[in-house]
C-alpha cells in the first residue's frame, strides 16, 4: 500500500512539473538602483622615512589606506619587485565616492 501511495505521489508531482508551460506577466524594467554604502575618503597620506633597498630591480610602493568594511587601514610601505620589465606601481586613489586599488602599468 505504500509503494503504491509513495509512486502515485511521484507521478502526481512529476506531472505536475511535465505539463505545458504558459507565463503571463507584465513586462518589468531594470530594477532600482541599490545604494551602496561608500566610506568616506581616508585621511591625508603620511610621509615618512624610505629604507634603503633590497636589492637591484625593486620599486618603492608607497604607504596608503584601503578599505575594510566601514573603516580605512594604513599598508605600510615596502620595497617590490616589478611583476615585469620597466612596470611602474600606480598608488591606490579615492576618486567620486570610490576607491580604486593600486596596479602595476608600463
């Protein structure tokens, strides 16, 4: 009795889902732009002390505040080595309520 309950239950839900498909609805634009919270910009850089490098081929990257959550975190800076020949490192910025992170470019 309950194998038979239990196939009639499947084939009921399968048919269910099998049958032709036929939507109404009312065609919907782009949603809403959703605000997204944007910290405010981090305080002034501070300049300091640059050590003495590493080596040959090591480029200065430069001390800057990035983004955690609602708050800014300093990143000291640090002797690296260029990802590849003449790169150069461009320093992260906060620009119209967005901060853009630092990259390498020729």
């Amino acid at each position: 009795m309950k194998s038979k309950l239990l196939a009639l239950l499947f084939l009921a839900g399968s048919a269910a889902f099998a049958g032709p498909r036929i939507f109404f609805g009312v065609g919907v634009g782009y949603p809403a732009p959703v605000a997204v919270y944007a910290p405010p910009p981090p305080p002034p850089v501070a300049y300091g002390y640059v050590p003495v490098a590493p080596g040959p081929g090591y480029s200065w990257v430069s001390g800057y505040y990035y983004p955690v959550g609602p708050r800014y975190v300093w990143r000291p800076g640090y002797w690296a080595r260029p990802p590849y020949a003449r790169a150069r490192w461009f320093g992260p910025r906060y620009y119209g309520g967005r901060y853009y992170r630092g990259y390498w470019r020729r």
